[in-house]
C-alpha cells in the first residue's frame, strides 16, 4: 500500500489503534501503539519518537532518542486484538541527521538488497525461509543460584504427562513425526488456524505439515518473496504462530533443541538471484545449475562458519547441529541430499524453480540479518568466482572416517562460531551493508549474555555425573 491507501485501509476497517513494529539485532519483535487520530500523511514522513537506548544492542542513553517511521507497504489489520488496530512495520532513523540508524536489522536487509543492485550482479535476491516450531501445553523453566529446571507438557509427548488424557496411544515415536495423519497428528486443525490467520494478514502460504520430531513439531511453509519483504514476513508469521496457540490454551517455541534425543527445528532458507524478471540460477551444470548459482554456492560454504553465528545464534543452536539428527553439521553441497548443507531442490525442471537451498540456520535468528549475511557470502563467492568443490551426493552419515576429514563443518558452539565471526567478516562489510561497529556489538551481547552465562552456571546432568566423583 501507499501511504494514502494505508489511511484510506484503516478507515474502511474501522481501525482505532495503530501498532507500529521493529525489530532489536537478537531479533525479538518491539511494538508501540497510537489512536487512530495520529496516523496522518505527515506521520509517515515526521515518524513517532522511541527510546533507542532501552532496546537490546541499541543507543546509549546519552543518545537515546530515535523516530520510528512506518512503512505503509507491510500494513494489515491484527487478528488478536479487542480493539481495531492497524499494524506496520517501521524503520528506525536518527531524529538529528534524519539517516536511517546502522543498527536497525530492517536497515542492514534493505543496504543488502541495494548492494546487489549496485555489483550489478542481479536486481533481485528471492528467499523463502521454513521455520520449524514445536507446540507445547505447558512450559516451566527457572534458574536461580543453587537451582536450576526445565519442564515441558506436551500433548503429544512420548513421556508421561501429569494432566488426565484418554487417548495415550496415538502420539509420534521418536523421530517418527513426519506426515502422520491425524489422531497422530494432533495439530491439523491448529496449524490450519494458524495458515487462515496468516492468509488474512497478507502472507501466502504453499501448505503445512507435522514436521519428524514427536511432541507437536510443526511446519508452515510460506511462498518466498524478496529479501526484506520476507524477513518482514517470518515476524509476522511468528507473531501469528504464537497468538494462534495462545488462544488454543498452547505455547509455541523456536528454540532450535527443546527435546533430547529427538531432531531439531531448523529454518531451512531457499535462494535466488533474478534480473529483469529471469532467474540467473538456471544453467547447463550440476543439477541444472548456472554458473552464477555454484559460484553462489561456494561463498556460502566458504563463510558458513562465520555466518553460524548470525544464522545459527544461539546456544541452544549447536544442541541441534550434532550428527545423526538430519542437521546439516558438513559443509558440502548436493542435488537432493538433505544431509548436505547446501542442497538445490530438483522437484521442478523449470528454470524459475531453481534455487540453493541452505540449512544450517534456525528459527532463532534475526531474519533482517540471518537473510543479508547469507546474501553477502553468496554475492562474494559470485564476484571471486569461488568455487564450491564437488558435489556430495552421498550420505555424508555414511562416509568413511577417511573421507569425512575431506568435510569441513559448521562450528560445535556459539563461542567457536563468534570467534569464526571476528576472524572472516570483512565479505559483511561491504558496501557498508553490515558495520564493524555493529559486528562488535552483536558479538560482545552474544558472548557476554549468552555463552558466558550459559558457561558459567552449573548444569543439571553435571550432579548426576559428577556428584558422586
């Protein structure tokens, strides 16, 4: 929508609120909310003030004072709200220099999206991201400093539930979760709420699936879109994700591990670079690839350590990148092989469909900044022509320990993927797209609040194997 059609949109929906949206650079969604009577033309220039500095990785307090300027192009009407609220996605500027602010994840997506344009290497980058989530009845968790505990209530746990139920039987195996039709499935009619909730804000979605884990693992898989526009989106359909359980009395995680012994939720991020409306992917080498695509290829495979940090960015994270769960530990590449990190899908034989599929990142990433990195390691490897070796179309579980050793693979923590992070960033920089000043901060907040507090407090499994030492 334009900035008048966004108006004349609230008024025929009898709009009484507007909720304006960003989002911080671990990548948690903020919002504020206005009458009606505030949303002007001049709102959409003037902007709304905010406080930079009590955001996560933000200003200082000296220099605190930040406008929020709406986008009319991402407006729908919320589902959840008693009150008629307009919702819009804003960008964050500098009320002095009136300059979009360098640590906006929006702002880092949209200098990615214009990098592109000005290498002249395409003019549009196309990314569809499937996140994964588990569905839960109950959730309990706290750490203090002599105790520490987690406990999850899942309908469709395999462990013993404390909550009365008369239909036990039907609940997925370990490992055993994908496609069951229902009683198995307990959640087609959740996710079909979620995907009609989704469909009326405006995202398309191509379908959804109970995904291999037990539990109530889960997938909705939407249409891709443009860079940014599809960053904008995966906020919108974790918002949606969430209410929709809300009001089914569930909760929603994307942690990446919540379950031992049973997979992980990845967010597995299809890739393409188009100009003048033509894909560039499509060509006569492997598995019907361009040039362009396995150059593409070899950047993200030769930065995919340093991207582990921003894709996979949490602790949490390398629960899931372990071997023996279909996490993509090895940094290879395959037509069709899912154990590959890089496979390139060969459901279509048309040259639109053709695409590189990465991964390793989860639901746990920033989207502004997980999709801006993957796109400056591939347009590196595009403009260094890196090659990305030979395919892999083994099982790569199945190699040879000989043959593994020719495998490089993704970082085994968040502390190894920061430190991979510091030392092969400088593709990040170009273009001004990411900051050296923001990497600093984005790798200073991780290791101070993440892995240091994760590495400094006692473990639980640590008393039943060392207790008694």
């Amino acid at each position: 929508m334009t900035t008048s059609e966004a108006i004349q949109y609230a008024k025929e929906n009898g709009a009484k609120q507007i909720d304006v949206r960003f989002a911080d650079i671990p990548g948690l969604q903020h919002h504020i909310s206005y009458p009606i009577g505030e949303l002007t033309e001049s709102a959409f220039v003037d902007g709304f003030g905010i406080d930079g500095s009590s955001i996560r990785g933000w200003a200082a307090i000296n220099e605190s004072d930040m406008l929020l300027i709406p986008d009319p192009s991402t407006a729908f009407m919320d589902p959840f709200m008693e009150t008629p609220t307009l919702v819009m996605i804003g960008d964050v500027r500098d009320p002095l220099t009136r300059q979009n602010y360098e640590r906006d994840p929006r702002w880092i997506a949209r200098k990615a999206e214009l990098y592109l344009k000005n290498v002249g290497v395409g003019d549009t980058a196309f990314f569809g991201a499937e996140a994964e989530f588990f569905i839960f009845d109950n959730i309990r968790f706290d750490q203090n400093a002599h105790s520490g505990f987690y406990f999850i209530d899942a309908e469709e746990g395999r462990w013993n539930s404390s909550r009365q139920e008369n239909n036990l039987g039907y609940r997925p195996r370990y490992k055993e979760g994908y496609f069951p039709v229902p009683p198995t499935d307990h959640y087609q009619d959740l996710r079909s709420e979620m995907v009609n909730t989704m469909e009326r804000c405006g995202l398309v979605i191509e379908c959804h699936h109970h995904e291999v884990a037990t539990a109530g693992q889960c997938e909705i898989d939407q249409r891709f879109n443009t860079l940014v526009k599809s960053a904008d989106n995966m906020m919108t359909y974790k918002y949606i994700v969430r209410n929709v359980a809300q009001q089914y009395g569930k909760t929603v995680t994307f942690m990446p591990k919540p379950i031992f012994g049973d997979n992980g939720s990845g967010m597995h991020v299809h890739q393409s670079i188009w100009r003048d409306g033509k894909p560039l992917f499509s060509g006569d080498g492997y598995a019907g690839m361009s040039q362009m695509a396995l150059h593409y290829i070899g950047g993200l495979l030769k930065h995919a350590r340093a991207l582990s940090a921003i894709i996979a960015p949490t602790t949490n994270s390398y629960k899931r990148l372990v071997p023996g769960y279909e996490a993509p530990v090895n940094l290879a590449y395959s037509r069709r092989n899912r154990s590959a990190a890089c496979r390139i899908p060969m459901y279509s034989a048309s040259p639109k469909a053709k695409r590189v599929e990465f991964r390793p990142p989860d639901p746990s990433a920033n989207p502004y900044l997980a999709f801006a990195a993957m796109l400056m390691a591939g347009l590196d490897g595009v403009l260094n022509r890196i090659e990305p070796g030979e395919p892999l179309d083994k099982d790569i579980y199945d190699l040879s320990p000989e043959e593994m050793k020719s495998v490089p693979s993704m970082p085994a923590s968040l502390e190894e993927a920061l430190s991979c992070l510091e030392d092969d960033h400088q593709f990040l920089l170009r273009g001004d797209v990411f900051t050296e000043e923001l990497l600093e901060t984005f790798i200073d907040y991780k290791r101070r609040h993440e892995a240091d507090a994760i590495r400094l407090r006692p473990h639980p499994y640590e008393f039943s194997l060392y207790y008694d030492i």
